[in-house]
C-alpha cells in the first residue's frame, strides 16, 4: 500500500461529477414522479460517521435530498471491527432487498471497512448481486465518479483501493448531522497492529493531515458557528509523527484551544502507549478541552497485553490513569475493555477486575473477543471456552456498572454547564446534553426558564434552537448510564 495525496483538482473534478449527476437524474429520474432521494446507514466508529457525513455532502451537491424511509439510493458505510457488526449488515441486507424489489430503480451502495474483508466481498458478490456499487474506505471522495457510470452506463462496480489515500478534508462537501458539532478527521489510518484488530488493514497505514489545513478550517467552522468539535483519528497522540516537523497532538490541541474558536473541544482516540504528560497538562491548563479522556486499556494482564500487541504494561497504563486523576480530579475516563482474547486465563482476567478498581472507570466499552481473518491473533489457538467467556463478561459488566453508578453519584448536587444535543428520544419532554466530562445528562425545563413567551412547546424550530445551546444544569439522580437533572438557567 502506498500514500496518495488526493489533489485538489480531483476533488473539484469529483464535483463535476456532481453536477453531471444532478443533470441527468433530472433527465432520466431513477423513480418516475420525482427527483432521486437518498439515505445513509451507517455502522461502528466515528470515522464512519464522518465519512458518512462527506457522502450525504456529495449526495446534497447532486441535488438529492434526505429520505430515511423510501430512499432512491441508499448506502451503507460498514464496519468490521467485530463478526457481529458483519452479521447485522448481512441481516439488514435481505430486509433492503425487499426495498429494490418495490423500487426496481434503487440503487443499492455498500462501502466501509468490510469491503476490504475479501470474505465479506465474496460474500457480498455471491449471495447479494442486487447491490450496485461497492467501494472501500479509500475510496469514498470518488464516489459521485463511480455513481455517474452506474447511473449512466448500467453495469455494476466494484472498486475497492489499496492506495492509501488522503484527500484534504476541508476540500471535501461535508453535510454535518449535527448543527453543534462538527467531526474533523486529523489523521487516518492506524500502524499499530494490535493482533485481535482489522484497522491497519482495513484503514490502511497512519498518515497525517497538514496542520496548517487543519488550523484553517477549524477557524472556519469557529466562524460558521459550532460549538463543539471532535478531533477524530484512530490514534490522535500519533498524530503528526509520519509529517517531519510537524507539531505533535498535544500542541494542535493547544493551538485551537488558546485561540477560544469552540466552547468544546473533543477528541478520540487516545492510544494508552502514546499519551504524555504534556498532553494531560495541555488538558489541565485549557477549560475548553473536555475532561474526559477515552483511554482503552483492553486488558489488565501484562501477559495478555503482550500478546495483543498493546505495547505497554499494566504499570505504565496505570500511571498514565492515576497522573491524570490527579491533574484533572473532575475529570472522567472511559475505556474499552476486551473479554475472552485467546489465551486469558482466569489471573488473567482477574488481573483486569482489579485494574477497573483501582482507577474506577466513569464508563466502560465491553467487548466479547471476536476473531479476525487476517489477523495476527486469527491463528491463536488457545481460544477460550464461550462459556467461560459469557461468565467473564457478566461479572465484568457488574463491576463496571457499579462503578459508573458510584461515578454519577458522585456529582448528584452539582450545578454543571452542560451542551444542549436535543429532545431525548424516549421522552418528548425531556432534554439531553452532556457535561464537559463526557456524562450524558436527561433533563427537564421548567416552564417559565424558556426566553420566548414562558411556554415552549416542540417543534422543530425550536429543537433546532436549543441544539448546541449551553445551559447549567442542576444534577439530580444518578442512573447507571446517565443522569437525571433540572435546567436552571440558559447561558
Ligand atoms: N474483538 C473484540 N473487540 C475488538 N475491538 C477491536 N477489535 C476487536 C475484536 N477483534 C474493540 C477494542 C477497541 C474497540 C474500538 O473495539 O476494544 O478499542
Ligand atoms: Fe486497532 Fe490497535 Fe489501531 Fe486501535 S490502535 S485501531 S485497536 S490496531
């Protein structure tokens, strides 16, 4: 695999493609009485997502609009992270297939990690012909190319890169899901080859986004008005190593926190090995960086840790925890947690219970083991026995709740500044949010707080008004996952 810069020039041709596109479904019109519509699903990480948000970009500069329940084209941006994951896409599929036999014009896309599992792609071939278009996750800025030829030429296409690519995001169309917050990759790929993962395979080698560009667009979508940003890449504390002379993560982090451009300033993920103290000092020293730091420990035992090519010990992570307790004291970590590696005996395991209680995560990320192809780990023999695996995992999964209980217990009292993400979806009158610290806050207003006439009833208006607005919030009850409150003012 080899690192392709994608031009400028590529992308504006990928937009004419665009424009060609919107012409000629408006000649032809993939469904007869109106203009084609689309809808994007889109499985596992952040990353996904914001691809996902550069596709919906695509599609909008095509003239298409949004359309969840009867789409003319649909695409699905996978994952493979876990077999699961891969079971759930096939599953939907069938149901889609469904779709394409009431509307014969559909046009089906599936892209995403999966498509660089040779036996997903078989599989796809094989058992599911009815899908149009197929790419890899390199190969996302040349869609509205690839659609065109579909649209215009019939045959279907499967184009899945093994270049790593890295367009320049801030040239890309993006169509953000939401209006507050904006996902920025800063780097791509991963080089760490953790033996239990598909990422470097899937994602390609680690490479870095200028820093120049980056700082520019951020300064952009200060100016456009989000409130939030979420740095993204799959190991941010790398970034900047493959680019010579390039800051490092801690100084881009600085960089855009001292010159005040977002109330929140979010990142994932950190890779436990490359986290430095100056990373927590530039944390502790800028109030707009979230306290809250996502740290995944995925084992508590040095042998296991070992074997998955984690790269450091179960000292050294607890260090790096307990240093940043002490630095950030209402700070909180989560982490993501793996049951049942091949090999993991019972000290093993118990070797993870006790470093749960000795940092005592906010929250936790539990996962079963789930074998690869591909993978170093895929040819570990030692596999543990489901049953031992499904005992694990429960007694895993008490702990942890326990501790995130304890957690939101801990701030039930408080009055916290919290980010206003909308109207929960179970309870119409009830709000959500979250604090700089990650907690996810459920919360009602009372009547006379709202600044319009006293009463306030949902519409999307006013949803779309209280979207990224900042209130502070009186913190009540602490459930496992979340936490119950009362607004008290608006900021
Ligand atoms: N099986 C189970 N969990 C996995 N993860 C990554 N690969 C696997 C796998 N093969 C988990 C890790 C990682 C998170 C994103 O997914 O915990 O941190
Ligand atoms: Fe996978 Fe490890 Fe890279 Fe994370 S750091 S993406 S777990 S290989």
């Amino acid at each position: 695999m080899s690192r392709v810069i994608v031009s400028k020039d590529e992308l504006d041709r990928q937009r004419e493609y665009c424009v060609l596109i919107g012409d000629l479904f408006r000649r032809v019109k993939v469904s007869s009485d109106r203009f084609p519509t689309y809808s994007i699903k889109t499985y596992g990480c952040q990353l996904n997502e914001s691809d996902s948000e550069k596709m919906a970009g695509y599609f909008e500069l095509m003239g298409l609009s949004e359309n969840e329940n009867t789409p003319d084209i649909l695409l699905l941006n996978t994952c493979a992270i876990r077999e699961n994951a891969e079971e759930r896409l096939f599953g939907n599929l069938g149901h889609f297939k469904a779709l394409k036999t009431e509307n014969p014009r559909m046009i089906i896309i599936v892209c995403g990690c999966m498509m660089k599992q040779s036996s997903d792609l078989e599989r796809l071939r094989k058992h599911f012909n009815f899908v149009d278009l197929v790419f890899g996750p390199q190969d996302i800025h040349t869609l509205p190319e690839m659609l065109y030829h579909r649209v215009s030429e019939g045959q279907k296409i499967v184009h899945v890169s093994d270049e790593d690519y890295l367009p320049d995001d801030d040239d890309l169309p993006v169509l953000r899901k939401r209006r507050f917050r904006a996902l920025v990759p800063i780097m791509y790929g991963c080089n760490n080859f953790c033996t239990y993962c598909v990422v470097p395979y899937t994602r390609g080698r680690e490479r870095s986004r200028d820093y120049r560009r980056i700082i520019s667009q951020l300064e952009q979508l200060s100016e456009q008005g989000y409130e939030e940003v979420m740095l993204l890449g799959q190991n941010v504390n790398s970034y900047g190593k493959d680019l010579p002379g390039a800051p490092e993560f801690p100084e881009l982090l600085n960089e855009i926190a001292i010159n005040k451009w977002f109330s929140r300033i979010r990142f994932m993920t950190s890779h436990p090995k490359d986290v430095s103290d100056r990373l927590i000092d530039v944390m502790a020293k800028n109030s707009s960086v979230e306290r809250h730091l996502h740290l995944p420990f995925q084992s508590g035992s040095n042998d296991v840790l070992k074997r998955m090519n984690r790269g450091y010990t179960r000292e050294r992570f607890l260090d790096t925890a307990l240093h940043y307790r002490n630095e950030i004291p209402e700070g909180t970590i989560s982490t993501d947690i793996i049951v049942g590696f091949p090999g993991e005996t019972e000290a093993d395991f118990e070797m993870t219970l006790d470093l749960m209680r000795r940092v005592r995560f906010d929250s936790a990320f539990t996962f079963i083991y789930s074998k690869r192809p591909g993978t170093a780990a895929e040819k570990f023999t030692d596999e543990v026995a489901p049953g031992v695996i499904s005992d694990r995992f429960s007694r895993l999964l008490h702990l942890q709740n326990n501790h995130s209980l304890l957690s939101n217990q801990s701030v039930i009292g408080n009055l916290e500044e919290i980010l206003i993400e909308g109207i929960s979806h179970t309870n119409k009158s009830v709000y959500t949010g979250r604090t700089s610290s990650n907690r996810l806050i459920n919360f009602t207003i009372p009547e006379d707080s709202f600044p319009v006439d006293g009463s306030f009833q949902i519409t999307p208006d006013n949803e779309a008004w209280l979207e990224g607005k900042k209130a502070m919030v009186r913190l009540i009850h602490a459930k496992t996952f979340s936490i119950e409150g009362r607004l008290e003012s608006f900021l």
